[in-house]
C-alpha cells in the first residue's frame, strides 16, 4: 500500500510538472529531446514524432525534460550549441529570448501550484467550506489565551500583522509557533487592544506514531458552518487554501532556518512514502488533499533561488536581465556544483530524519547497548 501509493502521489506530480516545462517549450519553439519520469537506468522508452524519447527510468523521485541546447538533465547549456547550422539553432533553448526561456523553466513549479488549486477546489465542491468567524466563543482555563486575558466576543484582526478572515487562520499562525510571542490585535466592544501572545505548546502523536509540536492558543470558535462551493467558486477557495498551505511551508522553512524548529522535522522521500501509505488508508478523500499538499510543496522548493532547480534558473536570468548578458559559463559551473552539493546534503540529511522517525536509531542504539 505504501508503495503504491508513493508511486500515485509522485508519479503524476513530476508527469504535470515536466509536461508545463514541455508544453510552453513547444509553444516557444523549443525541440525536447527526452522527457523523463524519473531517474537512472531506462525502464521503458519511445519516440515520437517530434524526435523526443520519452522515458520511464528506475528511480522515480523525480524526472526531467532535455531540450535542445542543453547538456544535461539540469539544463546546463551545452557550449556546442553555438555551432549548429543557423536552421538548427532556432529550435535550441539557448537561442530564446529571455523572457522565453524564463516561462519555460517557470512553468513546471506553476503547473503544479495550479494542479493543487483545482484539486482543493473539487475537495472543497464535495464537502463544502467550514466558515467560522475569527470571533472568541470559549476560552480554555488555564491556557494560555486565559492568562493574555482573552475573553468571549473578542474579535482577533490580526496575528503578525496578518490580517485574520477565518478561525483557521488564528490555527495557521498559532500552531506552528509553540511559546513564541505574536503580536495580536484584537477588536473588544468597539475598542482596539494590541498585546503580544504566546502560544501553549501541545504535544500530539498520530495513531502512526508520528509525534508534533503544536502551538495551542485555547480559544475556541463560535458556531461553523459548511456553505456549499459552485464550480465557479471553487478555484477561489482552492487558491486561498493553496495560499495558507504555502504560507505555512514558508513560515516551517523560516523557523527551522532561524532555529526556531529542529531540522529533525525536515522529511524526505521515506517520510513521502510513509505518510502516502497513511493518506490512503485513511479514504480518497485525505489521500487527494495530501496530494495537493505535496504538489504545492514540489511547486514551492523548485522555485527556492538554488542552483540545478528551477529557482537556480530564474536566479541566473534576472540577474541576465540586469547586467544585460549572461551570467558566466565559471559562475555557472560553480553555482551548479555548489547547489548540487546542497541538494545532495539536504537529501542525506532528510534521510536520516526519515530513518529515525521510523526508530532505526534508537533500535541499533538497543542492539549496541
């Protein structure tokens, strides 16, 4: 179940995000040499019409669209580009403008973004949308919302300076900053108070085992009600569902970069795989969501400004963009050298958090001792 379902989350993620790096190079002129589901040795292949080997290889934890022009499966240019025949060389993605080349690189994280609006959006068609004003209707005792002197009828307007629509937004915010001070504004029988809150912490284990460490305010809303979502107004919803969920990965990633949060909480692949298992066994419907989650994370780590991903790339063009040239072939080789060693320092990294949030460790440690 685990695997399978691993292989239904990131086979059709990486499917849709390569396909909008291959469609909008088709749009531009662009010839695609191979278009891969993930890596390493070729386990099926066809070409089509066009020239473009199409190849399904061993190790799907990602994949990659070639194009003309480029030497590698990171798009590095290949310098031999230059010496094709002028009738050969409008089809390179070297030879495009800029403006080109940055749509075409920009188009698989945005693929997937927009994949996970429209799959929230067909959630939120099926079961409706929970509406709950950021009103106070209880507030716990003894928590921390009791000791900041919260009290029913309170309207929060704003946590950080964000300003507040729904009670999920007051959860969004809170429940990732445990102990952490937060500025609050909040609107109490026409009067506005400022005072800065921190959170409770709760500690929580899912029935996987998984354990978390949950910022807990204690308050609770007033009456939710789940309001029907038409066609037309799903996207909305989805995209401001999509929007607090990237929110919530910018401000994890921010926490843990400030040492906020342990990077023990990073995942990886393994964790994917676990959680994949976990989502499915849980109904079609927890099993789409997470689809989407993941979806707009792939969206949002390959837009990070880190060389060998797609954000290296637009780096590397708006700095083209304002120095009139390209960046150099030695900057380039650097640049990729160096966020080929991140990203391979990042994955041992999430590896063996993912191996210790399954007890390896503390079951070797055991065999040791």
């Amino acid at each position: 179940m685990t695997i399978l379902a691993f292989v239904a989350v990131l086979g059709p993620l990486v499917f849709i995000h390569e396909m909008g790096h291959y469609l909008v190079g088709r749009w531009c002129g662009v010839k695609a040499e191979a278009f891969s589901i993930g890596f390493g040795p070729e386990l099926a292949g066809w070409v089509d019409k066009r020239g473009t080997r199409w190849r399904i290889a061993a190790l799907p934890l990602g994949g990659y669209v070639r194009f003309k022009g480029d030497m590698n499966a990171a798009s590095q240019t290949d310098p031999a580009w230059l010496q094709l025949p002028p009738h050969e060389r409008e089809g390179a993605f070297p030879s495009k403008p800029l403006w080109q080349r940055a749509a075409i690189v920009a188009a698989g994280p945005v693929v997937n973004l927009i994949f996970a609006v429209l799959l929230l959006g067909g959630l939120a068609m099926v079961r409706g949308e929970a509406i709950s004003e950021p009103v106070v209707g209880h507030v716990a005792a003894g928590s921390a919302a009791e000791a900041a002197g919260l009290k029913p009828g309170d309207r929060i307007l704003s946590i950080m300076g964000r300003p507040i629509d729904g009670f999920q937004d007051i959860a969004a915010i809170v429940s990732l900053r445990p102990g952490e001070p937060l500025a609050y504004e909040i609107e109490r029988g026409g009067e506005r108070i400022e005072k800065d809150i921190a959170a409770g912490t709760r500690i929580e284990k899912d029935r996987f085992g998984n354990i978390y460490r949950i910022g807990q305010l204690g308050v609770a809303s007033g009456d939710i009600v789940r309001r029907d979502v038409g066609l037309l107004r799903a996207p909305v919803v989805g995209f401001r569902q999509a929007v607090q969920i990237t929110r919530t990965a910018v401000d994890g990633l921010g926490q843990i970069i400030t040492g906020r949060r342990s990077v023990s909480e990073l995942g990886g692949p393994l964790k994917i795989a676990d959680v994949s298992g976990q989502a499915a066994s849980m109904g079609l419907e927890s099993f789409l969501f997470f689809m989407a989650l993941i979806s707009i994370n792939l969206g949002f780590i390959n837009l990070l400004p880190i060389p060998m991903l797609d954000g290296g790339h637009l780096l590397f063009y708006a700095i083209e963009a304002v120095q009139r040239r390209p960046v150099s072939p030695a900057v380039q080789e650097w640049a990729y050298k160096s966020g080929l060693a991140l990203l391979l320092t990042i994955m041992v990294l999430v590896t063996f958090n993912d191996l210790g949030s399954f007890g390896l460790w503390r079951s070797l440690s055991g065999l040791i001792g």
